[in-house]
C-alpha cells in the first residue's frame, strides 16, 4: 500500500486512505472505525448463538489469576504439587515401556492422582485429556461456584493451550482429531458461552493463551477467563520426538554439559483470570515469532530474546525486577545454549533461574500454563522457588544463580518461558500485588 504523506497531517494521511486501501477481510472491505462505541454489535464474537454485552473500562486493568488446579507428575492439586516441588521429587518420571522401538528407551512424565489413569492406562471411558481436565476442574469447583454468582456465562471465556488434544484416541483415524477439543470441554463442564478456543503452537501453546486471555479483558468482552493447557500421554508424539532424536534415555538434564534430550510428559493447569486489585497479577506477556526453522531454535536465540523483552515492556518492568525465570530448559544441546544466551543479553548473568522439566517432563501445549503454575505457587508462598536438580552445570553457559532443594528465598516477581517448534515464543510475566 502506497500513501503520498508529502504535505499532510498524521490525520489527514488517515482520512486520505480510500475504502480499496483498506484491509480486507472475507472478501469485505472492513470500515474505518475511530471510536470503539460505534462498533456494531454484530462485528462482536459470537458463541452459542449470543453475543456478549460490550463493556469496556480502560481505568482498570489489573488481571489476577486468582485461582489455580493442577495436575502433573509432580502430583493433582495444590499442596501434592508443592510439597513434591520443594522435594526437587523427580520420581514421577518413570521409564517408557512398551511405546518405543525395540531398544530405544526413555522416560514420560505420567500424571499423578488422577482416578482411572495409570501410567499409559486410561479406564475412565474418555479421552485422556479430559481425564486431566477433570482433575484441574475439579480443583477450582468452589472458585467456578462463586464466579457463577457475579458472572453471567455469555461473560465467561475459555482459552486453552493444546498440542496433543485427543490424538492418542483417534490415531487410527486421524481425521477425527480435535484440537479444539479441551476449550470446548471445558466450557461445556462449567457452562460458560462466552468465547472458547484453543491455541496450538506447539510448546508455546501453554504461555500463548495469557495474552489471548488478558484481550478478552481488555476489550471488555468477558467478565473472567479460564485460561490454562492441557496435553495428554501419546505413542504418536512420544515416537515422533523419538524418531528427532530428541528424547533422552534418562532422566532428562538441563543445562547439563552431558544433556542429550527431553522426558515428554502430561498434565493440565487452569487458572481464573479477572480484575483484581490483590493477589498474583498477570503482569505482561511477550510474544514473538521468529520462524528460524521447521524444529530447530535460532541459535542465537533473537525470537527468544524479543518475547522477553516484550514481556517485560507489557509490564513496565526492568530486567533487574524480575526476581525469578522459569526456564524453557528442555536439556536438548542447542535449545538449552540459545536459550541461556538469550536470558543472559536481557537480564544478566547471575539471574535466579531454574528448569523444572526433569520435575514435570515436557508437557508441550501444557508446559507454559503447569510451569506458569509452578512460578503462582512460589509467589503466593504456597511453595519454594522451583529447585534446578541438575548437576553438575554446563560452564560454557552463563554462570546463573540456581536455586537447589531446601533453597527458600521471598520472590515479588517471576517470569515463565516457552518457546516452540518453528520459532513460536512466549514469557509470561507474574508479579504479587
């Protein structure tokens, strides 16, 4: 699109723009519009036939995640999840039987404590997703009973990130795989007819949803979110990252100088997000795409360094305020390296930092939400900050400060990071208020 800006206002350069200039969208010519008021209620989201009043309160724009359900390796619900945390318990990632080729080994993060799954065994009579589901839910019952007091459903949204989905269900039938599956779920479990979707960018997927999340809000078309991840166990995924020669046959060592791969593992984490004024504040959220390679990450870690920096931009921070990063930390050789580079080019060498996938495995589409859960629980005091478990360290790699087991340190801020096949990135800022 060309202007000719010689001679003419900012305004007037805006007014000069002819209707065919405009961006188009469905084959339509989408209007010019200065003034959110005169948005029609028929350009709004729609979801189950209704569309949600416009409300719009630019003065109030703190967003809490006011309340949590987890489950993991680590275990389901608050307190299991804490108490194994502050333990550094790495015993949820048990060895891989019967999924791999002859000879080829690794371990998988298995969710703990939830009824009718056992290891790779699912007795529940649904997909294994909704199994997790259905443990987090289970979790936020009372919270979701209170919001139903305040918040009318078409003002209720649900944004969940996702890789797996009900691939491990429908691998004989591949087209019947529904990536939308766990927004949809969960939006039916709850009642809520607000917007519901899911994101899926690979392991980014989980971190993505906040800033999805947090527009509902802005825009003031939802009242609350549920915002989270979820993925679920899958020979598919499991041979597929085997067949990368990606996975470690042991437990997995991040920022080691002998890492050789990820443990993949399972999970689920939701949130409550809504206007607040105490708690633990979604504070910004950085994205970037960088689109390096296929699976590949920049070496240099450029796509990684601009999702931080956004992060700390939506927020009004500076690097030496966040007092905590959850590292991606995968323990592949060349993720780990551009990932330590990018994190020391933005907040220095000697950040507190940790990764907790060894704790977990890699959750995919859940890791951003489970390790964002990670980061709730050490804000609100519920739980140290996430121990690093891996010894020794790479000393090629910055010279980081590592929190260990038994470390107990008072955080204000934390940040969690993602980034995902084709440069897809994410950092989620939290911060206690």
């Amino acid at each position: 699109m060309e202007l000719n800006l010689k001679e003419t206002s900012p305004r007037e350069a805006v007014c000069s723009v002819t209707p065919e200039r405009l961006p188009r969208c469905a084959g339509t010519v989408m209007p010019l519009r200065r003034n959110v008021d005169a948005v029609a209620p028929e350009r709004l989201p729609r979801c189950a036939g209704t569309v949600p009043p416009f409300r719009l309160n630019i003065m109030d724009n703190t967003f809490i995640l006011s309340d949590l359900g987890v489950v993991s390796a680590l275990g389901s619900g608050l307190s299991a999840t804490a108490q194994a945390l502050a333990a550094g318990d790495a015993s949820g990632l048990v060895r891989l039987e019967g999924t791999l080729p002859a000879g080829d080994v690794t371990r998988f993060g298995f969710a703990r404590g939830v009824p009718g799954l056992d290891g790779a065994a699912n007795t529940t009579g649904k997909p294994r997703v909704a199994a997790l589901l259905d443990a987090a839910l289970a979790q936020l019952a009372p919270a979701l009973e209170a919001l139903r007091e305040t918040v009318p459903p078409e003002r209720l949204g649900v944004v969940l990130g996702t890789s797996n989905s009900t691939m491990e269900e429908f691998t004989a039938n591949p087209d019947t795989i529904d990536m939308a599956f766990p927004a949809e779920y969960v939006a039916e479990a709850i009642g809520a007819k607000g917007p519901a979707w899911a994101v899926s960018t690979a392991c980014s997927s989980g971190g993505k949803v906040f800033a999805s999340a947090r527009r509902l809000l802005q825009d003031g078309l939802c009242d609350a979110v549920v915002v989270g991840g979820a993925d679920a166990f899958t020979r598919v995924v499991v041979n597929g990252f085997n067949a990368l020669e990606a996975v470690s046959p042991d437990l997995t060592r991040p920022l080691a100088a002998d890492r050789d791969g990820i443990n993949l593992g399972e999970g689920a984490a939701l949130f409550v997000l809504r206007r607040g004024t105490s708690g633990v504040a979604l504070a910004g959220v950085g994205e970037s795409s960088d689109a390096y390679h296929l699976t590949a990450p920049d070496p240099e870690g450029r796509g990684a360094e601009r999702a931080l920096r956004a992060a700390l931009s939506a927020a009004g921070m500076r690097p030496e305020e966040v007092d905590y990063l959850n590292l991606h930390g995968t323990g592949t050789t060349y993720n780990d390296a551009m990932e330590c580079a990018a994190v020391a080019r933005v907040f220095g060498a000697r950040i507190c930092c940790s990764s907790t996938k060894p704790l977990t495995g890699h959750t995919l589409g859940a890791a951003g939400a489970i390790e964002a859960a990670l980061c709730w629980l050490a804000l609100r005091g519920l739980a140290p900050v996430p121990p690093h478990v891996t010894e020794p360290v790479d000393t090629a790699l910055a010279p980081f400060d590592l929190p260990r087991r038994g470390d107990r340190r008072t955080i204000r801020t934390a940040l969690s990071s993602s980034f995902a096949f084709g440069g897809s990135n994410a950092a989620v800022l939290l911060r206690r208020i």
